[in-house]
C-alpha cells in the first residue's frame, strides 16, 4: 500500500512541475486571465494538499510560494489574490504540522482582508479557523481563547439569516471553542457548545455529515475525560457510523475516535479490546499523515500507554520514544505537542524502573519548556504568562516523585535543578521585562508604563468604592483589564527586542551553592501532587498534594525530604494563624503576656512537621535560607518551637526568597540617596467625622496595624496609630546622620500615594509606617484580583473606605494597594519596609509565591524587604523598626540587624513577663538580600 501512495506522490509531482513556468506566463497577460490561471494553480494545489502526503505538499508549497512573488509583482501586496494564495500555503503548512509557519502567513491573509474594499468577513473567519486549529494542535491555549473571542465577535456581529458559508463558520467557531473549554475542564459549556453547532446544521451545508461526526464524536469525547465511558463509547460510536455513511474512511475524525475508543477500553480494563482500537488509529495515522508527521503523536502515545498495561514495556517505550521523534523532525523550536510527547515518555520511563531514560527525556522536556517559555513570555499580558506556567508548570511532579524514590544522582540532579529554576519563574520575568522596561529612556515605552501606571490606579479606585458591585462598575473594570492587558502584551513584545531575558542556563544547584555563604543552608520547599508512579496510567495513580523539602549546603550537598500531606500542614498554619490573632486580642485587652499553651502545641506540631526532619542540616549553621511553597510562605520560621520555650530564632537568622535562584541576582544597588519615610497618616480629612472613643477603647483600637477581620476587611474605619508618627521621626533621625543619605519625611496629609507615584527616582530606602490590610476573601467580583485585596492605608483612605465623599477620578483615594504597588518604579531600591500589619500576607499560589504586597514590590523592582507575617502591636512594632535601624546603620547586614532587633525585645518580655509571646518581636521577616 505506502509504495502505491509512494509512487502516486511521484506522479502528481511531476506533472505539477510543470505550472511554475506557466505562471511566469501569466505574468504578461492581462489581470483577468492572469486571476484565471492563478485560480487554476490553487485548484491543483487544493488536490495536493488533501492528498496529505508531505512530499506532494512540499510541491504544493513550491507552487504557491513562485504564485505569491508573481501575484505580487502583478497585482500588489494588498491584492485579495494574494490573500487566497496565503490561505491555501497556511492549509499546507498546517497539514505538515507546521503551526507556527500556517499562524504566520494566516495573519497576513487576514490583514489583506481586513484591508480590502468591503472586507470579507468569511475569509477572514477561515482564517482564524487556522488559527484556532493550530493552537489546539499545540495545546497553545492562551493564544486560542484570544482568538476564539476574536471570531465570536465577528460573528456575533453578522445579520440574521446565515448564508450558508457563515453558518459553516459559526458550526466550526462552537467545534472548536467547545474542544478549547474540554481543555480547559469546563466541561459542561463544551458540550453546551457541542450541542448548539448539532442543532444548526441543516440538510443543505455541504459541509455537515463532516461537522455531524466530528461534534458527536467530541461530545463523547469530553464525556470519556470525565469517566463517563458509557455514553463517551454511545457518542464516538454513533461519530463513527456517520463518518462511514458519508465515505470518509480518512477522515482524521476516525483516527481520533479510534484513540479515544482505546483509552476508554483500557481503563475499564478491556485491554485486549483497548490493542485493537490503538492498532486502527495508528493504521489509520500513517494513511492520513505518512511516516514523519507531529500528528502521529497520539496514535503513538495511545499504543505505548496500552503496552505498558499490558506489561509490554520495551515496546512501550519504543512508541512513546517514535512519537518524540516525529516532533522532533517537524520543526528546529520546540512545541507543546513535543513537550506532551516528552512528558509521556519519561513518564513511562519512571513506571517501568528506567530512569537513565526519564533523566534525558525530562531534562529535554525541561529545557523545551523553559525555550517555549521564554518566547511566549515575549507577547503576552501578565495573567496569561501566569495561565501559561499553570498549564505547562516548570516544576513537573512526577520528577520530584521519582527522585523521592530513586536515590540516582541522575535524577536527583534533575529534579533539584528544575525547582532552582522554575519556581518564581513568572514573577522573575515580569521584573525583569519591567527592569529593561524602566532602564530603557525610550519614550513609546515611558508613554505605555505611563498609561499602564494610570489604568491600575483607575481599576483600584473602582473595586474599593461603594458602586463596586453594580453592572456598569463591572462593566468598565472589564474594559479596563482589557486595557491593561493590551499595554502589558505592547510592553513584552518592545522590551523582548531589549536586553530582557528569561535565561536560566547557569542556574543549577552548583551556581546556587557557590553563592551560600559559609555556616549557612538554603532550604528549598515545594508543594506537589504526589503520583504512584507504579500506577502510572494503571488507573487512579494520585495520592494527593505533598510537602517536600530539598536541602542545600555551600559544598553542593543536597537531599530530598518528604514532609507529608499538604492539607495537614495548611491546616495547622491557617490554625496557628488564628491563635496569633487571638493572643493580639487578648493583649489588647489586658496590655500583659499571657500564657498560650494551644501557641506551644500547634507550634511544636508545625515544628515536627517543617524543622524536624531537617534538623541533621542546622549543625553549626548561622544562616538559613527559606524558599517556600503553598501556605508555608505564611509561616515566620523564626517564632517555631518545639519545647514551648526557645524559639528558633534564639539560634538561627533567618532571610525568605522564592527560590534559590534569587542568590544568583545581581546586587547593584540604586545610586539615589533618597531616603523616603512616611508614618502616621491622617487617614480621614474631617476629624470631626472619627467615632469617638472612651479611654479604654482608644487604648485598643489604635494599638494594632492592621485589619483582617472578615467577612469585609475594608468595612469599617481605620483608627489613627500614635506610635508610628514617634517611628517615622526616630528612623529619619537615625537616617540623617548618614551623609550620604537624604530623607523625605511625610506624615499626617502629606503622607499621600500621589507622593510615591510621582517620585521622580527610586528612593534607596523606602519606609511605609501605617495600617496594612488583608482580605482572604474577595468581597465581590470586582475584588477577585488578589492584588486588590491587600495593600496599604495612606492619608485620606478613610474617606474611600467610609464613603464620606466621592472620591474625585482625578484624586488619589488613599488606598494604595498592590496591584497599584507593582506600578511603582523602585528599580535598585535597596530597602522597603513594610512596617504594618499582614504585609507578607496575600493569595497563594504553588511555585509563584505570594500575590500580594511581597510580589508586588518585588515586581516593581525592590531588593529586599522588611514584611509582617502576623498583626502587629503599633508601640513593640515602633521599638523594634527603631532598633533594626540603629543596628544596620551601625555596619551589621540586614538579616543580623533584625534578628538583633527581635532578640532583644523578646529577652526584656522574658525577663519583665516571664515570657515573650512571639507577636511582639516575631512578626517580621526579611525577604531578599540579607546584606
């Protein structure tokens, strides 16, 4: 049969070698013959192309691309000759798998549309019928939602009745968005979508017993994902009989069909069954692609998974390695479709015992994600490189298992390398982009951080007033974001053409190793979704989300330790979370330490779970370095004990990062010698309008910096904090002694968000001494953006919070939160100070931190800082910023400076109460540079 189709392909080719110099004829002749004969090479090529074999679509190509110079030469570079000529190469390219290339020309094909004299609406819905297909192809779901709206727009546009042409287009918009929602497991709307293009098929689209099958068959598709493999195997079967009624044996359809009939079969068991569909597909791949085609990918993949539930190991990973190999071949840049094949080869390879196979696949698969990474990360917003990294994520789950397990180097290398590089990967990029961005003196790109710095300011104004929930307030935020996100996707793709760069070559635990300073640890935590790799593929295989740690030491020594379930260990820090909150309370109301034995148990369990099994690392060590995960970022080390009376603290510093990594950056600090403080805001412009408290209240209510309680964190007024007025003034005494340093003193009014926004500079020190605030919670939909729900409290906010006037559009509103942070130009900032409560607070997020005030002056470019990770009593907060100053300045390194400041607090309400309660010395932490 292959040498049938062999010799056929050589038979069209020659005859095709002949139109090239009839077409340089064509070139002399009028337009109207020209257009004709023109047409008469594109209905060859049609042929071709269907044909599907790559040796008669690299003729097909040959032809189109001698047509394209001579259509150009002839008609123009906006002649719609052209456009069809760039639709049919986008077709052939598509078909050799080729998606990158077929999204290319697909746009110019588009553009010349979009140009020409009346437009055509249903060329240009096939165009992004191409576009659509090929990001599904590549698992490119990002780039296919946008254009997926895109098309919807047009054709929610179009006049009542369809023509034909465009209810084909609708029927294929809702195929293919139904396929994008299965992927993204909103399973319901697909088949919704699924659904309503069977409903608008009529007996007159040509087209339809095509669609019939294909959206039946998806419907049981999307019921197959979800375990639902009787109906999957009723709909696929009915996809099928439809497919042969209309004599479509090469229907890609059926190959797919036939895949998805095999993975039902297999996990129900009927393995024998599951071979038989597996061998159809792959027969039928080679007919509808060839040999050397990316779309054998998945036939290849179906059969090696059945071989491997049938114990026929080698033979499995001889199919899973033919489907690397075809992508591979297809293209020198790596795809999604190559890392899906990657993927699923080294995971066969960790099933079936060898690892020397899994270290190289995943060590390829790692370095095509991080490549893949680095371009898309060149022309997307910041939500979509943050979608981008959950749906491809850097850290790969079944290699932190297998090295668990496998005590091999090999792996173990793998697995620690890929952590040290991939966690924090998007918050990395985003500061790096906004580094080259800021440093560039262009003036487009000035002008686009301008209007983005604008559009923030607006969307925080927005969500906290009073309006926040009302239609045409959401309404607006969503224009907004859409701003936003046109201004960030303009900004990557001018500063990729910068000195920006996603390059992570020299990271590894060498390079990280060599930065650790002597007596010092890093510890490297990373949450996980444990897999039995003996299951893989064998049925339910998860065992749920697990805490690791990997251990390293300054000579390279590094270890992997299991830390347990994960929902235990969140559950007892969301507990300790509580019990800190209380015991600020009960001080509050008692001004005295008290005994909190419920502190000791949940501390010594956190400690057993944390510390304990690393504590063979501590040995004569001074420093350690925490990279954390999950909930743990909530957790300040230093305030763990295991006996209830010495704290860790007393024994160790202790410096946050988001990884390893974060050793390696350079540490050029800013060369301004501004220095600005803020403290004791006037937060509400009519003091009349304050409650008034008696003695006794006031003694509570102004003795804590912040505000978290639920179920509106912003729902009440914020008091004035007497002791920060006091902090602001002894810390810029302290700084003025320095002559290298200048200091900007802002309270009461003057202690505005406007005056950071404006500064000209980033200041070298920047100290916020205030009201923090953190909502676990969003409030509404307008606060589902995690960087609305932390932030700072400036002069003005109650006016905002209480709605005691309206704002004007044109006025800072005195809230100044994150998401408005991350807009602030602190390039080379060697220090903030976040001397509030909750300020190391915000929304998890496995592997990229804390969204909130952490990652959004990290994001704006900050080196390091001095955060809360518990509410903080206003006057111990204001003795120990006083302390932390004077012993930096007086030449110790910052992570000392406070540790030094902690003790001694902690060491006078030891010997004054009898103990120190952590609340007064143990809420802040550094994060970043310790020097």
């Amino acid at each position: 049969m292959y040498r049938v189709v062999f010799i056929l392909s050589i038979v069209i080719l020659a005859i095709c070698m002949s139109f090239p110099s009839t077409l340089v004829n064509a070139a002399r002749v009028s337009d109207d013959s020209f257009r004709i004969e023109i047409g008469q090479i594109f209905e060859r090529c049609k042929g071709l192309i269907a044909y599907r074999s790559m040796c008669t679509c690299d003729s097909a190509l040959a032809l189109l691309d001698s047509s394209a110079v001579l259509i150009r030469n002839h008609l123009g570079d906006e002649d719609t000759l052209l456009a069809e000529a760039y639709h049919w190469m986008s077709l052939c390219l598509h078909s050799q798998g080729k998606y990158d290339s077929a999204a290319i020309v697909t746009r110019k094909m588009i553009d010349i549309w979009k140009t020409a004299p009346g437009g055509n609406h249903v060329q240009i819905l096939k165009g992004f019928d191409v576009l659509v297909e090929g990001g599904l192809r590549k698992n490119d779901l990002i780039r296919c939602e946008q254009t997926s709206e895109q098309r919807f727009e047009i054709l929610d546009g179009l006049p009542e009745p369809l023509s034909t042409a465009e209810l084909k287009q609708l029927v294929d918009a809702l195929n293919d968005r139904g396929r994008l929602r299965v992927q993204q497991s909103r399973f319901d709307e697909a088949i919704e979508d699924f659904n309503r293009g069977l409903d608008l098929i009529t007996d007159d689209l040509k087209e339809g017993p095509e669609l019939r099958a294909s959206l039946t068959g998806n419907i049981g598709w999307t019921y197959g994902i979800q375990g639902k493999f009787a109906e999957a195997e009723d709909y696929i079967t009915k996809a099928l009989e439809q497919v042969r009624v209309v004599h479509h044996p090469k229907f890609q359809h059926v190959m797919q069909s036939f895949s998805y009939l095999s993975d039902f079969a297999r996990k129900q068991g009927k393995l024998s069954q599951a071979n038989v569909y597996a061998d159809s597909a792959l027969a039928l791949s080679f007919d509808i692609y060839g040999f050397s085609h990316p779309g054998l990918t998945n036939a290849y993949q179906t059969k090696a998974i059945v071989l491997l539930d049938m114990d026929s190991t080698e033979s499995a990973l001889e199919y899973a390695g033919l489907a690397v190999e075809v992508n591979r071949e297809a293209g020198d840049r790596p795809t999604n479709r190559l890392m899906g094949s990657l993927k699923t080869a080294g995971d066969i390879a960790l099933a079936t015992g060898r690892f020397d196979l899994a270290d190289s696949s995943f060590s390829e698969l790692l370095s095509a994600r991080r490549s893949l990474l680095k371009t898309v990360f060149g022309y997307t917003s910041e939500s979509e490189k943050l979608a981008y990294i959950s749906q491809y994520p850097p850290i790969i789950s079944t290699v932190l298992g297998a090295a668990l397990e496998n005590p091999g180097p090999d792996m173990r290398k793998v697995a620690i390398d890929m952590v040290l590089k991939g966690k924090g990967m998007a918050i990395d990029a985003l500061a790096s982009e906004r580094a080259a961005a800021m440093c560039s003196y262009d003036p487009t790109i000035d002008s686009l951080i301008h209007e983005h710095k604008i559009i923030c300011t607006e969307i925080a104004r927005l969500a906290l007033s009073g309006r926040s929930g009302e239609e045409d307030v959401l309404m607006k935020l969503d224009d907004l974001y859409s701003e936003k996100d046109r201004l960030e996707i303009d900004l990557s793709v001018l500063c990729s053409n910068l000195d920006f760069k996603l390059d992570d070559i020299s990271v590894s635990s060498s390079s990280v190793a060599s930065k650790l300073p002597e007596n010092s640890v890093l510890w490297e935590f990373v949450k996980y979704h444990k897999i039995d790799l003996a299951r893989l593929y064998r049925g339910n295989a998860s065992l749920g989300e697990f805490y690791m740690a990997i251990t390293l030491s300054p000579d390279e020594n590094y270890d992997f330790i299991d830390l347990g379930v994960a929902s235990l260990i969140d559950s007892l820090i969301e507990e300790y979370h509580s019990i800190m909150s209380v015991a600020l309370k009960k001080h509050l109301e008692s001004q005295a330490d008290a005994s909190d034995d419920q502190l000791s148990e949940v501390s010594a369990e956190l400690y057993n779970r944390l510390v304990a099994p690393l504590e063979n690392t501590l040995n004569g060590i001074d420093e350690v370095y925490i990279a954390a995960d999950g909930a743990i970022n909530l957790i300040p080390f230093e305030t763990l004990t295991n006996d209830g009376e010495r704290y860790l603290i007393e024994d160790h510093r202790f410096v946050y990062l988001t990884s390893g990594r974060d050793l390696l950056k350079e540490k050029s600090g800013s060369e301004s010698r501004d220095v600005i403080v803020m403290a004791d805001p006037d937060y509400l412009a009519d003091p009349a309008a304050f409650p008034v408290f008696t003695a006794a209240e006031a003694s509570r209510v102004f003795a804590s910096r912040g505000n978290r309680e639920p179920p509106e964190c912003l729902g009440s007024l914020f008091s004035p904090l007497p002791m920060t007025r006091r902090e602001g003034q002894s810390i810029t005494h302290l700084l003025e002694q320095t002559d290298t340093i200048k200091v900007f003193y802002y309270d009461s009014g003057e202690a505005r968000e406007g005056i950071l926004k404006d500064h000209q500079r980033a200041p070298r020190i920047l100290h916020l001494a205030t009201h923090g605030y953190f909502c676990e919670q969003a409030q509404n939909k307008s606060m589902s953006n995690p960087l609305l729900r932390s932030g700072l409290l400036l002069a003005g906010a109650n006016r905002t919070i209480g709605q005691l006037e309206k704002v004007r559009s044109d006025a800072e509103d005195g809230v100044l939160t994150a998401l408005e942070v991350s807009g602030l130009n602190l390039i080379g900032t060697d220090l903030v100070v976040l001397s509030a409560c909750q300020t190391g607070m915000g929304e998890v997020q496995n592997g990229e931190g804390v969204f909130g005030l952490r990652r959004a002056f990290q994001h704006a470019g900050a080196r390091s800082l001095i955060m809360s990770m518990l509410d903080v009593p206003d006057e111990a907060t204001s003795t120990l910023m006083e302390r932390f100053y004077a012993n930096w300045l007086s030449g110790k390194s910052k992570s000392t400076a406070l540790r030094d400041a902690s003790l001694s607090i902690l060491s006078e309400r030891r010997k004054r109460e009898g103990e120190a309660h952590p609340i007064f010395w143990g809420g802040f932490v550094l994060v970043g540079d310790p020097e």
